[in-house]
C-alpha cells in the first residue's frame, strides 16, 4: 500500500495546485470564521490571563508552524527553553505544530515529548489499518486474493446513515436507489453517482491517529475551553466550505487536533458543524497574529516553512507536497514573519513532511536544538525582559497518558450503531463499572470492531476530568456492498483475473450474497447465500463451478506436466460457519459434487499412478460430510514475521452416482510457523499430511506440485521444484523449509527445501517402496502494492526427465 499512498499524494498535491499561491484575496490577518460563543469566551479568559502576568512580566507565546516529520524540531527547540527557564504562557500551532504544540498544553514537558514521537510507530498512526489478528479469517483471505476493492452503497437507507454529519466523515454523499433498465434514462447517473459518491474523501480516515490523540488526552476529551488547559492552546484549520482558517480556541481537543493535520486528499476532512475541515497550513501556517491578539508581549516561532526551492530540491512525494502546503500559505506566513520577537528556523532543507523514520526523527529533534541554541543571545536578551521566572506553572493538572498508566472506567457505551449491531458487538466486549483498563485493552477493543469492516472508522474517547471515565466508541457506518478485482501474471495459467461482487457484505447481521468469477485458462464461477445472526452460527448455501485444463501450456518446456487433464466440476454445499472452539475457526455440513473428465491423457507416464483407472468411472457425483478447521495468526499474509498457520479437513464420501463407490474418508492437516532470528533472516517450517482411506476416485486423489496450493485441485499440495501437478499415492507427507533473508526492505531472498513421501497403504509408506520426491530452489520476491512479484529456479526429481528437472515460474500479484 506504499505505492498507493505515493500516488495519492500526487492527487493530493494536484488537488492543492487548484488553490491561487499569493493570490490578491488574501488579507491579513487570514479570513476567518467568526468566533463562536464558547471561542470569545475562551479568548477573553486568555487575555484576562495575560493581563494578570502582565503585572509582573511581559507574557510569552510559542507559535509552532506545521511541517510534518519536520514537526519534531519543536520538541528540541521546547527543550531548549525549558533548559534557559523561558516561561510559556500560551502555545498556538498548525498541522504538527498544533499537534506538538496541544500535547505540550495539555502537560507533557519536552522530554516527554521526545520520548513519545520516538516510540510512536508513525507509519501504523498514519494508517487505518488494524493488526491482523483483529480481521476475521474469511476478510484476511478476501484481502489476499483481490488488489482493487470497491466499496458502494445500494439502499438509500444505508446512505442516510452513512451521510450522518459526525466528526471527520467520508464525506455527505446523497447515492439514489440503483435503478436498471433500459428505459431509464438516468441509470447512467445514478451509477455514477452511488459508486463515485462512495469514494472516500481521503486516503487515510485518520482514526489510528485520532486514537493516538486520545491515548495521549485522558482527561480532557469533553468539549471545553482550550484557554483551560494546563497551558492555554490554540490550533489553526481550513474550511473548505467558505475558505477561511478556522481558529480552535474551544471544542474538543481531539476533534481540533485531529483537524489541524487533515492533509487534503491523504486524510479525511474532519466534519463537524457545518465545515469541512482539513490543514490549517492551507490558510495559516505560522499563526502568530492570533498570538498577538490574545495578548502575547513576546512572540517565539518556530518557523519549518521551506523557502523558495531550487530546481534540484524538489524530488519527491513529500518534497511536492511541502512545497504546495507552504506555497498556499505563504503570504501569510511572510506577514507572521514580521510580528516575531524571534524567529527560531532550523536547517531542515534535507528532509520532507514524510520524513519519519526513527533516524530522521533524531536528527531533526537535534537540529531544533541546535536552531534555538544559535539564537542564545536573543533568547538570552528575551530572558532577562521576563526576568528570573523559571518557567510557569500548569494552570492545571496534565492530561493522563493512558499508554503508560491504566485508568478506571464506570463502563462503556457504542455510538453511531443501530441497536441489534450494539447488541452483536457487545456479546465479545466483557467490561464492568469499575474495571480497570490499559490501552492495548482498549485499541484491541477498537481494533476488533474496525476488522469488521462494517464501519469507515471506529474511535474512543474517555470522557471525563477523573476516574473512572467513561469509555466511548465511536462508529462510522460505512458502505455495506463491494467490489472487488483480483490479477495475476505467472508462466502457468499467463494471464488469470479474478472478479467478486459482494452484497451487504459489510454488515453485522442478515443475509449476504457473494459471486465469485475467475477470467482465465482456467474459468471459475461461484455464488454464496449466508445468513448471519446474533447468537447463533452462520448458514451459508453455496455453489460452483469450474472447467479446468491442466495441460494448457503444455507448450512450454520447462512448466510441462506429467498429465494432461481437462475436466468440470460443480459444488453445491450447505453448512454451518462461525463454530467456535478455541482458535480454530470452525465449519462444517453438506457437500454434493459432480466431477466430470472431459479428457485424460498420460503420454508422460508416471507408473502405478494413473495407469489402471477406468475412463468410464472417471466421472461421476459425490455426496459427503465435512468438517474444516483453521487457525492463521500470522501478521501478514504473503510475508510473515511472526505467528503460525494450522488447519484440518476431514470428509466422509458416503455416496456415489451413476457409478456406486464404497464409502471413503479423507483426513489431511497442515501447519506453518516462523521462526525469527535477528531482522533480517526467519526460519519457516511446515508440514502437510493427507490420507484417502479407501478406494480413491480421481476427484479425490492426492496432487502436489507448483507454487500455489489449489491451483487445479482443492486438495493439491504445493510442492517447490515441479511446476503444474503430478497424481500421488493416497497416503502422502509433505515437509518444507523456507530460508528467508529480507535483503532490502520489502526484497525477499529465500532458499527453500521441500520432501514429499507417498505411498498406497501405511504398511508401504514405511517401507522402501514409498515414494521419495525431493525438491529445492531459490526465490527471489518484492513485497509491491499490487501483490508479490516472485521469480524462482527450481529442481527436483520427479521432473529429472525433463530438461533434468529444471525448472522456473514467474508470478506478478496474489494467488487465487
């Protein structure tokens, strides 16, 4: 999703390039909204307050301008001060500034600031995305299968509450009922208009960050003045409804600092009375004439604007989308410029608004520095106008880190749900008036209902000024059906697509309608009915139908098989999912299957494997009862570092038609793990078993071969060092290890060993007349956005009778 990001700032930055830079509609100071009741209240409390110092000193302003990443020179600079005794009597910011600058006003000295951007993990908060663990199985494979989903509303009725004017929405989108037929003439518009209309108005909705403002302001989450808090707070943002800086002097803090850093087109907008709000530097980078207004005597900035750039300076993302934030902001931040009593820049020209990784975040906490250790004369000039004061007090008690102290709670409450959904999330939340709780209790609260799916954004907030607080979840409902496109490119099948239509597939409760189809040397058609409800598993009906050619690219040398085989096979299932027990997500019930050869052919023979079955019988209907179970924990799904991956399968095939077969069972399991050792290099076993206990039909043979297990047959085993399939015995083991080396970030090198034994009876398997197949190669794979492009050299001995068993495979995207 790197890429992705990249490109949306791109957008972004075309979007921003729309603004006039310099235009002669800018005035000075910065159009603004009015000030509401509680915003002229607050102002008059902070010049009551200025007012009073004034009678013993004169009163000092920080101002912090925005920057991104460069926004950590602020805690070097706070931390200078606070080393030489500069008092601060009111911080006011933009974008980061305004972040920096409200967790200072909300209590946090500079070296507690230090010490929480350096452990944020800034590229997770700059995200929506939930661990792994958090997502329900059938999602996690969803999400693994198709690069391109499309969300989109149908029902009116949903829309409405997908509109709600809530804080930071996706936008207010006014979708019609989807009408089709020729003899509407609107159809064309109506389209449009649900799917465009269901486009998010930002890459990122902005909630893991919104989370991390909460984490860091227990204690001040209700709406209130921000001339209250510990040190007297001002923020600045855009409305893109009337174009004017918004002042937040009131409200609540998380809303105004969650706003003051909506970067257009990458964040959501916050959404909040009537504005849609994104950042402030679009209208005030550096607000220091609201300093001034309030009563500052003497005015501190911190200035991150770039200057002019020269042609070579301006190479990437962050380097185009700085330039065009500061280009808006400009005439004003010139006009700031000229109020300071000083003005603290540090040399930051090497490094970018994206510039957050934990190096640059040291260097630039230091350059800040070192940027107000070189106005120590000025600073030291300042100091001798206030006078020996050794900073000022907290004008009340700091903000409670919830990351790093638990905090008591009288219960919780879910907003911006419908009752039943209330109903279904809370049977999995066990908390009572009194308990106490951390905030890993609390985000994998948050985390579990966002892996739903069913909401654009979920967040919580503690309400209240002490304990026990009230824990709210806030919840934004979002679209309820998808879209989604899944690509391939390998040297099997060449070209493969996959196409899915989901009908309310994101809700909690109801009925869903899924339709799966796959474009390619190997078609594939399916449908799905489920029923969810409260309480009770999940019933699912479902079909499908595949025609599948497996000697298609017979053709090419190095990817031939040992058996050429077409056939259709269609699948009707009904069964119950959702069975829990312990990790393993369970499901279990009816299957009927019809398997049909088309064609077989074993010019490459493979003896006491194909040869004695009878065409006739080949191809007949099959009725059977199963149960599955699997387990995944792993924190990703193509390139793991931790967590391990178990399942089972066991089916009774008890009916045959046209053809009588005498019932047979089939029993396989596999498990996978990663062993980490260091960064860059793990250790990955794993083992798969499958055992047909009688006579075995060719629907339900055992196969192993190629890199995607499933690829032709359900039950086929991937086997490195033969591409395609090759028919196995019915007893069948099948060990493999990956060496894995991550050489460069997101570049995988792995050796990878894998041995393969079968047989047709337990007796044999132990004897010397099992079969032996062994395999190795060497892959090389980049993690891209669009899913992993891999290249391998393989060998093995059941292909030694072609080009000595030799070969490769090339693949571009996700499996399916």
């Amino acid at each position: 999703m790197r890429q992705t990001v990249l490109i949306l700032f791109l957008v972004a930055a075309a979007f921003l390039s729309g603004f006039p830079a310099g235009a002669a509609d800018v005035v000075y100071p910065v159009p603004k909204r009015p000030y509401s009741r509680n915003d002229s209240l607050a102002i008059s409390e902070v010049r009551s307050m200025m007012d009073s110092i004034r009678r013993h000193r004169p009163t000092v302003a920080l101002v912090l301008s925005g920057g991104g990443a460069k926004g950590a020179a602020h805690i070097g600079v706070i931390k200078y001060l606070e080393s030489i005794g500069m008092p601060v009597d009111m911080v006011l910011g933009t974008s980061m500034g305004g972040l920096i600058g409200g967790l200072y006003a909300l209590g946090y000295n500079g070296a507690q600031l230090d010490s929480i951007i350096r452990t944020v993990d800034w590229e997770l908060a700059l995200s929506d995305r939930v661990p792994r663990r958090f997502i329900s199985y059938s999602e996690m494979k969803y999400k693994e299968r198709y690069v391109l989903t499309i969300p989109f509303y149908y029902r009116q009725k949903d829309e409405k509450v997908a509109s709600a004017d809530v804080d930071f929405s996706g936008g207010q989108e006014e979708n019609q009922p989807l009408q089709l037929g020729a003899d509407k003439t609107e159809t064309a518009d109506i389209i449009k208009t649900n799917l465009m209309g269901s486009l998010p108005s930002g890459y990122i909705k902005g909630q893991n960050v919104y989370n991390l403002i909460a984490a860091l302001s227990v204690g001040y989450q209700d709406s209130l003045l921000f001339s209250r808090l510990p040190v007297p707070f001002a923020c600045v943002a855009t409305d893109l409804v009337k174009g004017e800086g918004v002042f937040w002097h009131s409200g609540k803090m998380t809303t105004a600092l969650r706003s003051t850093m909506s970067i257009p087109g990458v964040f959501a907008p916050v959404k909040v009375d009537g504005m849609v709000l994104v950042d402030g530097g679009m209208r005030d980078n550096f607000p220091v004439s609201e300093a001034r207004s309030l009563g500052a005597d003497i005015v501190i900035g911190v200035d991150l604007g770039s200057d002019d750039r020269k042609y070579d300076e301006i190479n990437n993302i962050g380097d185009l989308f700085g330039q065009g934030v500061d280009m808006l902001g400009r005439p004003a931040t010139i006009a700031n410029r000229r109020l300071l009593d000083l003005n603290i820049k540090p040399e930051l020209d090497e490094y970018n608004m994206m510039s957050f990784d934990s190096r640059s975040i040291d260097i630039i906490i230091d350059r800040g520095w070192k940027a107000a250790e070189n106005c120590a004369v000025t600073l030291a000039y300042l100091k001798s106008r206030v006078g020996s004061d050794a900073g000022s007090p907290l004008h009340g008690r700091k903000a409670v880190d919830f990351s790093a102290v638990p905090v008591t709670v009288d219960g919780i409450e879910i907003r911006g749900v419908s009752d039943k959904d209330r109903a279904i999330l809370m049977r999995d939340i066990h908390i009572e008036p009194g308990d106490t709780l951390t905030k890993a209790d609390v985000e994998g609260i948050v985390a579990r209902i966002y892996g739903t799916k069913v909401f654009e954004f979920v967040t919580y907030e503690m309400e209240g000024s002490g304990e026990p607080y009230h824990l709210v979840v806030n919840c934004k409902k979002g679209p309820v059906h998808r879209f989604g496109v899944g690509l391939r490119v390998d040297t099997e099948e060449v070209v493969a697509v996959m196409l899915n239509l989901g009908l309310n597939s994101y809700t909690l409760a109801g009925s869903k309608f899924d339709f799966t189809a796959k474009i390619g040397t190997n078609p594939y058609l399916g449908v799905k009915y489920s029923y969810d409800n409260i309480g009770i598993p999940t019933l699912n009906l479902a079909a499908s139908v595949k025609w599948t050619n497996i000697d298609m690219l017979d053709a090419i040398g190095m990817t031939a098989t040992n058996m050429g085989l077409k056939y259709f096979d269609t699948v009707q299932e009904a069964y119950l999912s959702k069975l829990a027990w312990s990790l393993f997500d369970l499901k279990g019930g009816l299957r009927n299957r019809y398997f049909m050869v088309r064609s077989l052919s074993n010019e490459i023979t493979f003896p006491g494997y194909i040869d004695g079955l009878e065409y006739g019988t080949l191809s007949n209907d099959y009725l059977s009862l199963f149960l599955d179970g699997r387990a995944d924990t792993f924190d990703d799904g193509y390139f793991p570092h931790s967590g391990f991956s178990a399942g089972f399968n066991y089916e009774w095939v008890f009916s045959g038609a046209p053809n009588r077969i005498t019932n047979f069972h089939v029993v396989s399991a596999g498990i996978k793990g990663i062993v980490p050792a260091r960064k860059v290099f793990s250790f990955i076993p794993s083992a798969s078993v499958r055992f047909v206990l009688g006579a075995s039909p060719l629907a339900y043979m055992n196969f192993a071969g190629g890199s995607i297990a499933g690829r032709y047959f359900d039950q086929q085993m991937a086997f490195v060092g033969r591409n395609n399939v090759v028919p196995m015995r019915n007893i069948l083991t099948l060990f493999r290890t990956d060496f894995r080396f991550e050489v460069a970030r997101n570049h995988y090198l792995t050796g990878i060993v894998n041995y393969a034994r079968d047989s047709d009876t337990l007796e044999r398997y132990v004897s010397e007349s099992a079969g032996n197949w062994f395999g190795a190669g060497v892959e090389y794979a980049y993690n891209a956005f669009f899913g992993p492009v891999k290249a391998d050299l393989h060998w093995s001995n059941i292909s030694r009778d072609i080009n000595g068993g030799i070969g490769f495979y090339i693949s571009i995207g996700y499996n399916f």
